[in-house]
C-alpha cells in the first residue's frame, strides 16, 4: 500500500507506484533522482497506451491510419496536461487503450486478443480500481449484443482473459489483508470502487454536471473532429463492424463519467482514446474551409506562442526590461540558470517544427499534424527553458527544508501535521527526514499548518514559509 508521510494512499491499487519504485531503485545506480525516475515511469506508460492506440487505429481503418491516431491523441489539450504527471493516470490511460486494441483484434485473432485483454485487466484491477476493471469487462460483455462478436472466439478469448486476469489480481487483495486486516477492511470498505466509492459508501450521480464543464476544453481538438466523422459516415454507423465498436465503447464511458459519485479530469483520458478512433476516420474528408481555418490557427497561435516563450526567456535572463522582468519574476522568485541540454531541445524543437510546416500533405492531416506539433513545441520550449525556474517556484522543497531546521534546531520527535492537504503533506515528507503525522498528534511538540488554518491560542509560532512562487499558500511552523 502507497503512503503519504503516515496516511495510506487509498486512491488507486498500488501498480502504477510499485513500477515507479522498481524504476527509481534501478536508475539510482546512475545518479537519477527519485523524482525524475518516477516520472519517466509516467512516460513509458504514455508511450505503451500510444502504441495500443496507434494498433487499434490501424486495424480498424488500414495501416495508414495508425499514426494518425497517435496524433489526434496527442492533439487534446487534456493530454499536455496529464501526460506528464506522476500519477496512475498513465498506467489507466495505457490499459484501456490496450484493452480496446484487444476488442479489435479480437475478430482476427481471438486468442492474441485474449492474452492482451487479460493484461488489459490485470492493469486495472492492480493499478486502479473495480470500476475500471467492472467497465472494462462490461464492455467486452456488450459486445456479445453485436453480430461480428457474438460466436464462440470471443467467448474463448473473454474466458482466457478472466482465468488469467482475477487470480493474479486477488493476490494483492489477500496479501493486503493478510498485513493488514484494518487497511484491507478500509479499502473494500471506501475505495474498492474508485470513483463511486466502496462497498459500504457506495454512491453515483453526485456531480453528473461535471462532464459537461469539462469535456469541451479537455478534448479539444478531438472532439469536434469525432462529432464531424460521424456526421459524414452517418450512414455506416449501424453496418459497418468499427463504428459499431466504436459508438458501444463511447456510450458506455461516457455513462461511467456521467454516473460517477467523485469525477475527476484524468478520468477523460481513456474516453479520448476512443474519441480519436472516431475522428480519424474523417480527418482526410474535413472541409478545406474548416482544415484551412484550424491549420492557419495552429501555426499563428503556436508560432507567436514559442517566439513569446523565447522572449520571455531572455527577459528573465537578462532582468531587462525591468518592468516585464517584475512581471514574470511573480511567478518565481528564483535565478534561472541556463541548461544547455534544455536549450539544444528548445531550439531543435523549434526547427523541427518549421520543417513540418514545409512538409506537403492533404489539408486535413496538415492542420492536425501542426496543430499536434505546435503542442509539443510549446511543451519542449517551456520544459527546455523554463524547467529548473517553474520547479524552484513551484517545488515545496523550501518549505521541507525549513521544517527540517526548524526540528533539528529543536530536536523533536515528530511533526504534527494534521488537516495538511495531500499535495504538501507528501512533499514535505519526500524533502525531509522528520517523522510527519497527521493522526494522534498529540505527542508531537512541533506542528505545521496553512495560513488559513484556526490555531489554538497556546500555540507559539516559530517560523513561517511558502514556495518561492507561492504568495498565497503559506505554512507556519508552531511550538504546541
């Protein structure tokens, strides 16, 4: 089980954090900090969950059609965000694009079919929760209702992926138990089901607005060019094998975000999946009006985007203008130092991206290909640049550090930090060696807490402190 400082991560099963570690432990041989190891562990789930994509595009709609699904994924803004983190996110985001290959492939070879969904599966259940893994398997279940599924080779390869999938799946269910009867209790209890709760708590359709809000912006350009896609093949929607697939596994995940008591953004990831597998169909028949429109906003928004960026970067190297200096200096106060292997990324970024602009190609592919492009590019020019200034206004690493002298000036044996949000508690864990707790604080001496936080009026304070680019969100240090 997961923790942060002494609180159990309930969240998600533990797979994605086991690799994470495995990875971090490996790669410490060669100096890598524990950080950059977990999120390169982010990246190598990313990558799986885009080679599944990129397979299922092709044998839906042809080899050439395998790339373009790559990029329509790569397209959406929600990706960019979430594509990076450390979070299970990416391990989910790579099981179900995997899981939806195996639907396909089913049809040709069943048995293959089988091995990857019981993979499929087995990532679900040990990397996030019995909802996933409950709609994955529902899924393949409906497609028994559809003629090209309904014979006995997908029978065949849903038992294979069940024989495989829940016995390796219920070990971790029993080793927990067997640590620990009060966390498994607490798991099945609260958090077996994910987004709907547990099986003592369970509850949906508490937030079904919630899809609405965000599924516009976080599928952009995606789903626009799906609703298109269909709109032009309207009339193969109820005959033709892939769009029947495709329009199941669309209604069925947007049922499973509409109904979920506790939505959240990362839970889109797999919907967009799908959502490109629809689009690409109707990339290469879009209007030249509309692709002509959508490739002249991609390379102006994008172009004067990254010459913002390397502007903005001189600025701050430079302390010149003054003014716009002060400007950005609000979201960190730190020095920016160059980075050479960062610099070489920003300006091979760059001009990559003004020789695809050159490239020739149907209209339609052009502008999705610039528009994906141009994400990237601003993505490569902010991490190459910017990295090392963004992480030392945003890191919490100050705040653990003042804690740390605070207590070892004071020699304490813990550090109360009840009430603590998720995200500073398990950083400030991560950038200390102090004992943090936020339960039975009572016989620690020192406590942290937010600004915002009601103190009692014993309590002495000894310090305060914040991220270099946080003004808003400070901590301060008490004497209890």
């Amino acid at each position: 089980m997961p923790w942060l400082a002494d609180r159990p991560y309930f969240d998600t099963a533990p797979l994605y954090f086991w690799f994470a570690a495995l990875l971090a432990n490996a790669l410490a041989w060669f100096g890598v900090a524990i950080h950059d190891a977990a999120r390169l562990s982010t990246g190598i789930w990313m990558a799986l969950a885009l080679w599944g994509a990129g397979l299922a595009g092709r044998e839906l709609f042809g080899r050439k059609f395998g790339r373009l699904s790559v990029v329509l994924v790569l397209s959406s803004l929600g990706l960019m965000i979430w594509g990076h983190h450390i979070a299970p996110a990416a391990l989910i985001f790579a099981a179900y694009a995997w899981g939806i290959y195996s639907f396909v492939l089913a049809l040709r070879k069943p048995l293959r079919a089988g091995f990857i969904l019981a993979l499929s599966l087995l990532g679900l259940l040990l990397g996030a929760s019995w909802a996933d893994a409950v709609l994955m398997l529902l899924m393949a279940l409906g497609l028994f209702l559809f003629k090209p599924w309904r014979r006995l080779a997908w029978a065949v390869s849903l038992s294979t992926a069940l024989v495989l999938s829940l016995p390796l799946a219920a070990l971790w269910g029993y080793a927990l138990s067997e640590q620990s009867t009060a966390l498994f209790q607490t798991w099945w209890r609260y958090h077996a089901w994910g987004p709907y709760g547990g099986a003592t708590s369970f509850s949906a359709l508490l937030a079904p607005q919630f899809l609405l809000a965000t599924l516009l912006w976080f599928t952009w350009p995606v789903l626009p060019l799906a609703l298109w896609s269909l709109w032009i093949n309207r009339r193969d929607l109820r005959t033709k094998q892939q769009w029947v697939l495709l329009l199941w596994l669309a209604f069925a995940m947007l049922t499973y975000l509409v109904c979920a008591a506790f939505p959240a953004e990362a839970m889109i990831l797999p919907l967009l999946i799908v959502l490109s597998l629809i689009a690409v169909a109707g990339i290469d028949d879009l209007r030249h009006g509309a692709a002509s429109a959508l490739n002249s906003f991609s390379v102006l928004t994008f172009g004067l985007s990254a010459i913002a960026l390397w502007l903005a970067w001189g600025i701050v190297l430079l302390e010149a203008p003054k003014v716009l200096f002060e400007l950005l200096s609000r979201y960190s106060s730190a020095e920016l130092e160059v980075n050479f292997v960062g610099l070489i990324l920003a300006l091979v970024a760059s001009v990559l991206w003004g020789g695809v602009l050159l490239r020739r190609r149907a209209i339609g592919r052009k502008a999705l290909t610039n528009w994906s492009c141009g994400l990237i590019l601003l993505l490569s020019i902010f991490v190459g640049l910017f990295q090392s200034w963004v992480d030392s206004g945003k890191s919490y690493r100050p705040v653990g550090e003042k804690l740390q002298s605070v207590g070892d000036a004071m020699q304490v044996a813990c550090i109360d930090a009840a009430e603590l949000p998720l995200a500073p508690l398990g950083a400030i864990a991560y950038f200390s060696t102090l004992t943090i707790k936020t339960e039975m604080t009572d016989g620690c001496t020192l406590a942290i807490r937010t600004h915002q936080a009601k103190i009692p009026a014993h309590w002495t304070l000894v310090a305060r402190t914040q991220r270099l680019g946080e003004t808003r969100e400070q901590f301060s240090i008490y004497l209890k």
